[in-house]
C-alpha cells in the first residue's frame, strides 16, 4: 500500500475542490474548456469569505497526467 501523500490545507481545499467540481461539471452539462470554480463560506449572520479558487481543465486530461496529489494544476489560489 502506497504511503499517504501529505497535504497542506491550501492543498488539500484545492484538490477537494477540484473533485466537486469534476463531480458537478458533467452533472449540468458543462461546454469543454478551462472553468475557474471558487469557493466561498457564508458563515451563520454574516458576509462570505473567499476560501479557494482552482482551474479545471472539462472534460479532465487523461488521469496519468496528473500530478501526485491528483491537482491538473492551480489559479491564483489564496487563503
């Protein structure tokens, strides 16, 4: 069994955005292309918080060009 790969919590909000997004795209029929999907947290009674943004290449490259922590790449990712 192969060692687990360790993340940071920047990595780790990037990729598991990268999955939600790779699970909604198909879902609502997405065109091809390069989307920019953010990610935002409106905590109870007050204003939204920037958490994340990536690049998803729809339909995803073939999974053998990934890199190791499953990213295709990121954008301008901010905490």
């Amino acid at each position: 069994m192969p060692a687990a790969v360790r993340m940071s919590r920047q990595q780790w909000r990037e990729h598991y955005t990268r999955v939600c997004a790779e699970d909604f795209l198909p879902r609502v029929g997405a065109l091809p292309g390069r989307w920019v999907v953010s990610v935002y947290r409106l905590p109870s009674g007050g204003e939204r918080q920037f958490v994340t943004a990536v690049a998803v290449d729809w339909p995803p490259k073939s999974a053998g060009s990934r890199k190791r922590d499953g990213s295709s790449g990121r954008a301008g990712a901010s905490t």
